[in-house]
C-alpha cells in the first residue's frame, strides 16, 4: 500500500507542473509556482504519514471525540472570519498560511465514529442505532455543509458506510438512503446557486457557468486512445479555468488518453483494494472500521470527482485526492495513509 500511495503523489505532483503551468505563469510571474507548494506539502505529508504509522493506531481513536470537537469548533469559526476565495469562504488563515478545516473534518470524523461504534458494538443492530450515529453527524455536516456541500456529502457517505460496516442488518438501509436523499435535497433548495447547478448539469451549453464542463469534456475528447502527450495539453491554457483543481482529470484525459486515465483509476483502485483488504482482515473492530472510513473517503471522493469531470453529475468542486492542488488536502490524506499503515503495521496485538 505505501508503494501505491507513493506513485499517486509523485504522479500528481507530476501531472499538477504540468496543468498548472500556465497558470502559475499568468498569475505569479512562475510557472512552477504551484508545483512548489505542492512539493512542499507533499513532503510535509510523507513526514505526517511516516510519524502516524509508527504510532499505535489506538491512541489516534482515543483522540476522536477531542478531534470532532475541534472540527466542529474550525467549522464554525470559517463561517465567521474564514477567508473568501472564488466566491467559496473555506479557508483559515494561520498567519502566511492558509488552512481548509473540512479536510480536517473528514479524518476527525472517520476516528470519532470509529471510536463511537466501537464502544457501542453490542449495539449496533437496528434503525435506534443507525440514527444515534447520523444525529451525531448532523452538527459537523451542518457546518461543513453551508459553505461546502461537497464535503458534508462526501461525510455522509462516510458515515453511511461505516454503519453498514458495523450493523449486521439490512433492510434499515433503506430509510437511512431515504433520510440522506432528503438531507441532500434541502441542501440543494436552500441556496439558489446549488439548485442552478442542475440546471446547468442538464444543459450545460445554455449558460454561461457551463463554460467549465464543456471544456473539459472537449479535453476528454481531444486526448484519444493515447493523449496529444505529456506537456501539450491546449485546454489548460485558459480554457478550463482553475484547471489544476477539480477538473485536473480532464486535463489527465487530454495529455495521456483513455489509457492513461485508465491506469490512474486503476491505481486508485488497487489502493482501495488494499485498504479494504486491510479492513477485512484486522484483528479488532477499531481497525476494521478506522480502515473502512478511509476506504469510504477515498472511493467516495475519487468517483465523485470523475463523475463531476465526465458531467455525470452536477460540478460540486470535489478535488482527485493526491493529483488536484491542495496542500491541506494532501497532507490530511497522507495523514488518513498513515492511520491506515498503523493498522497495518500494529493489527498483530491482541483482539479488543
């Protein structure tokens, strides 16, 4: 697994100097300006990956109910002196950096039901039990969700998930589905902009704020079999706006073709193999269910992004973990691969 993890991030680091240039260039007067960062951020996520997985992975569930409080306490104070960017107010600064606490909320809340359902495992059959755990959500993902309703989506199915894991049953899924459809749907009718972007999914080429999406499923289209080659993507010249953020796969598609796009999913795929291969195997619940959160996250996230890429659903700004530009993103994932190594390296101990 740590050989997979490796590969997606030196990829994305390559793919990033290459869609990024153009942009780094016009912007910053440094066309590698946005590699760098990335660089660095990476590196800063190898050194918190390296550091997690040699720490017993039940100190970090220990930590779950203080990091959910925490999340809900950065949640909030974004809604109030969070820093604004390209209409989206997701950020804190912290003197010259910039941080995003919901990438912090999807690992705060992968330990914190781990560690809930953990304690209640003699418990956990039955609707009672399904909906103790969503109520427990509800407060993080109202706060995520009024400023990033991709990420409270992505918590909800972590969430989701997670029970299915732990409840033997069924049939309660059912009405679990039904209740995160309607969750979803009030999201969506609360702010008119999120119910534009339907609109816009449908019939992207009637409105202006379709501009992205048609440009990207040009890339697609353009990159063939086997791309137009490394470098020589036309679409991330000011076509695709912000293209080394959530629409990076396109650019993927246009430079390597339908074979490179291929072998990236197909390496996120063995990855999610891995860990729940991991997760199916682990000694103890805690491990299996911290597992299957990451697990959760990651599938969640990478076939959201593509289906947002490829229009088949409407655009939430999900970014491709390891390959869109994000230094939080990149450091809290390396840190979720840390958590899953520890599991790895420490699940010989005894049963709990």
């Amino acid at each position: 697994m740590l050989v997979l993890v490796v590969l997606l991030a030196v990829f994305g680091l390559a793919v990033l100097l290459s869609t990024s240039e153009y942009n780094g260039r016009v912007r910053f007067g440094d066309s590698a300006c946005y590699f760098k960062k990335q660089l660095f951020a990476t590196a800063l996520g190898m050194g918190v990956m390296y550091m997690v997985s040699s720490i017993d992975y039940h100190f970090f569930l220990r930590l779950g109910p203080v990091a959910y409080l925490i999340s809900m306490f950065l949640s909030g104070a974004v809604l109030f002196v969070g820093q604004e960017i390209n209409g989206s107010k997701r950020w804190l600064n912290l003197g010259p950096l910039s941080f995003q606490p919901s990438e912090f909320a999807k690992v705060a809340v992968i330990l914190f039901l781990a560690w809930q359902i953990e304690r209640t495992k003699k418990a956990t059959r039955g609707f009672g039990f399904m909906c103790r755990t969503i109520l427990t959500l509800l407060p993080i993902i109202g706060l995520v969700g009024s400023n990033n309703l991709s990420t409270a989506i992505i918590i909800l199915g972590i969430g989701g998930i997670l029970i299915f894991v732990s409840n033997p049953g069924y049939l309660e899924f059912i009405g679990l589905g039904s209740a995160g459809a309607g969750f979803i749907a009030v999201f969506l009718a609360a702010e008119s902009y999120r119910l534009e972007r339907l609109a816009i999914w449908r019939n992207p080429e009637k409105y202006e704020k379709g501009f992205q999406t048609i440009q990207g499923l040009y890339a697609i289209g353009s990159g063939g079999i086997f791309g137009k080659g490394f470098g020589n993507s036309l679409q991330k010249l000011g076509f695709v706006p912000e293209a080394q953020n959530d629409m990076i796969f396109s650019i993927v598609c246009e430079e390597t073709g339908i074979l490179g796009a291929f072998l990236v999913l197909f390496l996120f795929g063995l990855l999610i193999w891995r860990l729940c291969v991991l997760a199916l195997n682990c000694r103890d619940l805690k491990g299996t269910l911290l597992c299957a959160g990451i697990m959760a996250h990651m599938s969640i996230q990478v076939v959201l992004n593509v289906a947002v890429v490829t229009n088949t659903i409407p655009n939430t700004g999900i970014t491709l973990p390891f390959v869109s530009y994000g230094g939080t993103s990149v450091v809290f994932l390396l840190g979720e691969m840390g958590l899953a190594l520890s599991v790895s390296s420490h699940r010989q101990g005894r049963i709990t």
